[in-house]
C-alpha cells in the first residue's frame, strides 16, 4: 500500500493503483468527470495505463449541472 493525495486528502491506495482505479472508487459515473496528477491533466484516455507515484496530489473533478 501506499499513499496518495486525493482531493486534499491522504489515502491509501494499491502500489499498482492506477487513476482509473482512483476515479472508480470514489465515483459511480466518470461522465463529466477530469483528473489531475501532481497539476498535470491526465487524459480519459490514458487513466487505464497511468500508474500513480508515492505521494502523488490527485484531484478528480464532476463536472455539476445548474445555474
């Protein structure tokens, strides 16, 4: 196990966790929905492939509707 930043908060995830794992366990749906690594925009479709690093700042955003 190892330890990330997710929205702000330490988690504990898999070594071999990659963002699609991250984004499934927090979320129900992925419409709408972007990530960040450590600033960086990881494209939807790259989440499957792109592992996770010790301590990586992962912020997944929902996109809301209203006005």
């Amino acid at each position: 196990m190892m330890q990330i930043w997710l929205n702000g908060t330490p988690v504990s995830i898999r070594d071999d966790a990659t963002v699609q794992d991250v984004v499934e366990s927090l979320l129900a749906s992925t419409k709408g929905v972007a990530v960040s690594v450590n600033r960086d925009v990881v494209p939807r479709s790259s989440w499957p492939t792109t592992s996770l690093p010790e301590g990586a700042h992962v912020e997944v955003l929902a996109a809301a509707a209203g006005g």
